[in-house]
C-alpha cells in the first residue's frame, strides 16, 4: 500500500478509530513498510493525542483530548484540575503580575484566585480574559493577533509583539506534555512561540498540569523542562519521574 507518511498516519488513525486497537504486526504488512517504520508512526500519533501506545500496538481513546471543544476540556479531569488550582492560588499573593496562556485548568485557577486583591493578568486565551474580567479584583490585558476560533486563544507574530512589552512576576502555564528530555510540549504549535516568550518574561515560572501530562512528550516544543521552576500536578505515583525532576532543581507539589 503506497503513499507518505503522513497518509499513512491518517489512514492508521481511521483504523484506530473505527477498530479500537491496532498490532504494529499487522500494520506492517497492511502498508508494506517495517515494523520499526509503523511503531514511529504511532509514536507520532500519540504525541499528537491521537491514541496511546502499549506492548505490540496502540489504543484508542474513549474522547481524545485533542479533539474536545473548549467546553468538553473544561469538564474534563474536572476534580483534578480544582484541586491543581487550589495547591496553585497559594503561590499567588496579592498585587501579583500574571501570565496566563491558554488552558481550562487555568481557568480554575482564576477562581481559585478570587479572592486575592490587586492581580493583573496577561492572557492570549479569549475564555481566560472573559473569566477574569468577571472578578473586579483582577485588571485583564488580552493579547491581540490571529486567533484559534476552536479554543479561543490568539496567536503569532502580533502576540508575541505585544507580549514582549511586559514583564510578570509569575507565569502560570498549561502544558500538554512534561518530560526531561523533550521537555514542555504542547498540541499546537501555533501557540509554543507565545508561550516560550511569556516563560522568558515572567521571574517565575508555575507549571499546572494534571498527572496525565507527566512523562508525555507531544508535538510542539516549547521549552527545556527546568525552564519551569513548580510544576504543580496531582496524584502522580511516578515517584522516578518526579525524583528527576526534582533532582534538576524542579519544586513539585503534588497534590
């Protein structure tokens, strides 16, 4: 069966969807191509949240997170991205400077930050901005340029302009994949150039992401993992992962 790579990665992902499961094995005849070459495949998939690889093969997921609107992702996960939140609002204090990037456990950190007095946040998420404008203690500045209509947030050479205006006291981030070599990824590229500028404008640098984040690598890379100086996840019992990270001089809160 001819055809690129990138045909060959859609017509798998076709056949994860539909069957639930693939066997590198029988890819490798199905598309006449080695073995090594279909396990790099779904290596690629993966890091594009498209299924998750396991022992011969890979699975689909029941929703791929890639391919939830803003509303799905916000419901998701939804105890532990609060409880994120919650460990996250208490590295904020009052009269703090923020940068925020796109992502809807963010979003519960805004409320989680409520109640703190004087907080000014930088924003390139539309949802984010509109939340935070709803709290009279925070001033909102959001980010103009081209914008992801999908997950409301704005992008390219005109964010990245503005952003490079200001500087924060503190950057709190979301992040699709954390690992210590491929580092801070994200889904989508169009936002990693953004978000490696608010992690060089800002003094400190606080990573929110849940447990499923951790040892993922995705798409899009962003920055050096000891570019971020918390990572604030949950529930994690990758007690190897977060030794490195720690080790690297990376503060982890697990809450």
């Amino acid at each position: 069966m001819a055809g690129t790579a990138e045909e060959r990665r859609e017509k798998i992902s076709e056949i994860i969807r539909k069957e639930g499961s693939v066997r590198v094995r029988e890819l490798s005849r199905l598309f006449e191509v080695s073995e090594v070459t279909i396990r790099s495949d779904l290596e690629n998939l993966e890091a594009q949240g498209q299924c998750r690889r396991n022992h011969g093969g890979a699975v689909g997921l029941e929703k791929l997170y890639i391919d939830m609107d803003i509303t799905e992702r916000y419901m998701s996960n939804s105890a532990q991205k609060k409880a994120i939140a919650d460990a996250v609002s208490n590295l904020v204090e009052d009269n703090d400077t923020l940068l925020l990037n796109a992502g809807t456990t963010l979003t519960y950190v805004l409320r989680a930050i409520r109640g703190k007095k004087n907080i000014s946040i930088i924003t390139n998420s539309i949802a984010n901005a509109t939340e935070a404008a709803s709290y009279p203690n925070m001033s909102v500045i959001l980010l103009g340029g081209q914008i992801d209509s999908k997950y409301q947030f704005t992008y390219g050479a005109d964010s990245i302009s503005q952003l490079r205006r200001y500087h924060t006291l503190k950057s709190i981030l979301s992040v699709d994949g954390i690992d210590p070599v491929s580092g801070l990824t994200l889904y989508y590229s169009n936002e990693a150039e953004l978000v490696r500028t608010m992690i060089e404008n800002s003094d400190t640098v606080i990573v929110a992401a849940d447990s499923s984040k951790l040892g993922r690598s995705t798409f899009a890379k962003v920055a050096p993992v000891t570019s971020a100086d918390i990572i604030v996840t949950n529930n994690t019992d990758n007690s190897e992962l977060i030794s490195k990270l720690e080790s690297i001089g990376i503060e982890v809160i697990n809450v």
